[in-house]
C-alpha cells in the first residue's frame, strides 16, 4: 500500500511542475488565410489554447516535423496540430476536436502503427511532447515520467541512477505507449513486461477529467490502461517499480551474420536451446539482405544480463554454427538497444518517414521447417519487388520466466504464454510498391500461424497489422470486462484511433 502511495505522490508532484510522405498527408491540404479565419477547428483552439501552446496547419513550416510519423503506410491524416503546453490545453484541444466534430490522435513519438489509424482523415493531432519529464528516486526504485518520454530518455537516466526496467528493443518508441499495450523486451526474464513494473498512472478520460488509476484506485481503470490503455484516454504521467542493474550494469552484446541456407539447422538449434533458456539470455533472429556480404542472411543479436562467462556459454551453441562474422562485446545497458544487431537497431531503425508497414504472429513453438518456407517467400519478396529490399522479418525470442511470474488475471495483456513474437517489417523505396501489391507480407503472416503452437491467431496488439480480429488481439477471455469499462470510460468512441475494443462484447 505505501508504494502505490508513494507513487501517486510522485505523479502529482510532477503534474504540478510542468518525396515519400504523400501517403501520410493525402487526405488533407493546406488552408489559406480566408479558411483559417473561419475554420471553426482553428478559431477554438486559437481561442482556448494557452499563451504557450502553438496550433498549426498543412504547409506551415513546422507542421511536417510535428506530425510525421515512423511509418506513413496507412497513416492518419492532420489539418491541424496542436502543440499543446499544459493538461488545461490537452482537455481543450479534445473539447475542440469533439465539438467540431474532427477525430484526433494524441501523440508522442508517434512510432505506432496499425492500419486502423486512418480512421483519423483530415484530423487534429495533439502533440503532447512537452510531457518529457524523468524522474528517478533511487531509494525508493521509482521511476516517473511524462507520457511523451521515449525508451532512451529512461534508459539514461536510469542507469546514471544504478537501475534497470524492462524496455523494448528500440530506443525511440515512447515509453508509456509501449506499455499500454504490454512492453516487452530483452529483460522479461528478469522483470516481466514493461507494464509489470507499472504502479501508477495520471491520466486524461476522455471526457476530461483527471484521475489516478493504480491498483489501489480506480484498480478496473488500471487492469484495462495495462495491455488495451490506449482505448482509454491521455496518459499524462506514469510512475513504475525500478529495479538494481544486473552487475556493473553490462550485458554481453553477441552478434552473429549466418547465410540463409543455414536456416532449417539454425532454428532447430534455436528451438532445442530455447527449452532451457536462462532468464538472462533473449536472441533476436533477423530475415535481411546484407548489402556488404550482397545476400540474405540471417542476423543475430543475443545478449545475456549477466557476467560474460556466463554469457558466452548461453550463447555458444550459435559460436558452434560458425557464422559468417561475429562480434560479442560486454556494453553497457544504456548503450545496448544503440550497439545491438551491428547498431542495426539504433539510429537507422528510428528514422521517420518511410513507407512502411508491419505484420506479427505470437508464437509458442519454433517450426524449422515453417521458417524454412518463410525464408523462401522473404526471398521471393525481395527479389520480385526490389522496392522491398530494407524489409525485416524479426523473430524476437525472449525469456519468459518474469512473465509468467505475473498472474494472467492481474493485467488485459492476453499472450502471458507466448515465447516469441515475430514481426515482418516492410519498408518500400519507392511510392506505388506496398503490402497489398506485393501480397508477400499477408502470405508469410500465413504460413507462421499454422504452427505457431497457439489456440488460433494471437498477436502482440503493438505488433499487429490492423486487420485481425479484436479476439485475436484481446482474447476472447478479457474481451467482456474490456468492453463493460469501454462504455464506461469512453462510450462515445473518442479513442477509437488505434485497436478500439467495444462497448459491448459479445
């Protein structure tokens, strides 16, 4: 009970303190003067907005940096950003947008992606980065943060601090939108998901109203916002449970280049080592072509939380497979997400403003010979369509002790069981190649599910498509509470943008 309280106080403590991007824009166009004059949009937030926020509109010079996003496939459509300031400005800038009858997104790193995003066409968009506080209370392993703080901003300080949490496996996604939807990462061996370590949140109802949600208070609020939060409101700020790095807080870093022919032998090695995985080790297999070596290649990144000799011996069955090339390298953890994969998933994977898209598949067992076939297609995708060619499928095989340590009651994530997830990443250089024209991503999406090792389809909501099934997303399990407090908190639809769940079920 202390802790939660502890953590509330920290919420309010801070509360208190505070050209390949025509797809994104194509349902929108600039206004001129005349029609921002009496553009009602417009003239509501000009009239409410606080001296410090900033509204801008399509072809003003800031509009572009504010509003685009990591992937412009199937992307929302703006007329309007509001830069907003304060948690007064949030509440007018949703009051605008419903009195105008506009749809509206509130973003942050704007780094999520679902086909159900272009529900937003010539929308509003709240940009709320101005929520960028950290706040660190070593002693009492609390974390604190504004909704719009992204992995590498933690991370740092975190670590200046001698702590650790679980994060996800890209530094430049927000923090608090990873966790809504279930975080998960390299230490869920350790630590469970991100939203295991979450205690506490201030957050924006749609009907603008403020509250606190912790288990302790408004504890239904809090099981939803943990695996479905988006459907609910404005995270403003969220205090989680921080945890002791793991000694010197260095990881062994191990990274390996295997030719794709291997592939049937790799996984069954990767299957047979994953029954006795330690807490510590998780491995990221990547589908890519190599344009050095000038062919596909499967690339590995395995690190282990822990002293190096134990690392290397987790890792030596991949040692043993006689890679192409490898690299194992003990670093730091608030370097790792920069230095993983050859820093393949550092800077380059945060770019913003390509055309991407991405299809995942929760899985409980590896099938080599389905990843045999998989490889197959990745290939045939890439040559028929060299437009695709910086496309990566992604097979992020994680430990799963601290997951299942959380009781499956206690939270809506649904997929507690799932040992990895995989993710097809798409990504076209050019403006008429895309998932639908290719039909590769759909096809392989295919031939994963079937031996998957699940009870039907199941998906990571953050790794899914927008075209499965909100069964497949929520379960069919946590699908009639989550919908009782849908009509509850939100009955209008109003955060309806990204995977909404009903108001009623079945």
């Amino acid at each position: 009970m202390a802790r939660f309280s502890v953590a509330l106080h920290a919420l309010v403590l801070l509360a208190q303190t505070t050209s390949v991007l025509s797809d994104q824009f194509s349902g929108s166009r600039p206004l001129d003067l005349a029609e921002r004059a009496v553009d009602p949009l417009s003239h509501c937030l000009q009239s409410g907005l606080s001296k410090y926020a900033t509204v801008e509109t399509i072809g003003e010079g800031g509009f572009l940096n504010d509003s685009i996003r990591y992937a412009t496939l199937e992307s929302p459509s703006f007329r309007t950003v509001a830069k907003v300031a304060c948690e007064k400005d949030i509440a007018v800038a949703i009051k605008c947008a419903t009195q105008t009858n506009t749809s509206f997104l509130a973003t942050s790193a704007r780094h999520g992606f679902s086909t159900t995003l272009t529900s937003i066409s010539n929308g509003l968009e709240i940009d709320t980065s101005f929520l960028n506080q950290v706040r660190v209370d070593a002693k009492r392993n609390l974390l604190t943060i504004g909704g719009a703080v992204i992995f590498e901003q933690a991370i740092e300080a975190l670590y200046q601090n001698g702590k650790e949490i679980p994060t996800g496996s890209c530094y430049c996604v927000g923090m608090v939108g990873a966790t809504l939807g279930g975080g998960i990462g390299r230490l869920s061996g350790l630590h469970g998901l991100t939203l295991d370590s979450l205690l506490a949140v201030r957050i924006m109802l749609p009907n603008t109203t403020i509250v606190e949600a912790s288990r302790n208070k408004n504890s239904e609020l809090f099981w939803g916002i943990r695996g479905s939060g988006f459907n609910f409101g404005v995270v403003i700020y969220a205090t989680y449970r921080v945890y002791d790095q793991v000694p010197q807080g260095r990881h062994l870093n191990a990274d390996f280049i295997f030719p794709i022919s291997q592939v049937k032998s790799y996984y069954e090695k990767l299957a047979e080592a994953q029954k006795s995985f330690p807490a510590q080790l998780s491995i990221l297999s990547f589908f890519n072509f190599n344009p050095v070596l000038n062919q596909t290649t499967i690339t590995t990144n395995a690190v282990y939380a822990g002293p190096e000799a134990e690392g290397r011996k987790a890792v030596q069955f991949l040692i043993d497979q006689k890679p192409l090339l490898q690299n194992l390298t003990m670093v730091p953890w608030n370097r790792l997400i920069q230095s993983a994969a050859f820093g393949a998933t550092g800077p380059p994977l945060c770019v913003k403003g390509r055309r991407r898209g991405q299809w995942g598949v929760g899985v409980n067992q590896i099938d080599p010979e389905t990843y045999s076939k998989v490889a197959v297609l990745y290939q045939e995708m890439i040559t028929k369509y060299p437009a695709s060619i910086n496309s990566v499928l992604d097979m992020q095989l994680l430990p799963t002790q601290g997951v299942l340590a959380v009781p499956q009651s206690s939270t809506s994530y649904p997929w507690r069981s799932l040992i990895a997830h995989v993710l097809l990443t798409t990504e076209y250089s050019d403006e008429t190649t895309n998932d639908e024209t290719t039909g590769y991503p759909r096809r392989i999406r295919e031939a994963l599910i079937p031996t998957a090792g699940t009870d039907g389809f199941e998906v990571y909501v953050s790794y899914s498509h927008g075209d499965e099934t909100i069964e497949q997303l929520y379960s069919k399990e946590n699908l009639p509470r989550l919908a009782a407090l849908k009509k509850k908190i939100d009955p209008n639809g109003l955060f309806n943008a990204y995977h909404p769940v009903p108001t009623a079920y079945p």
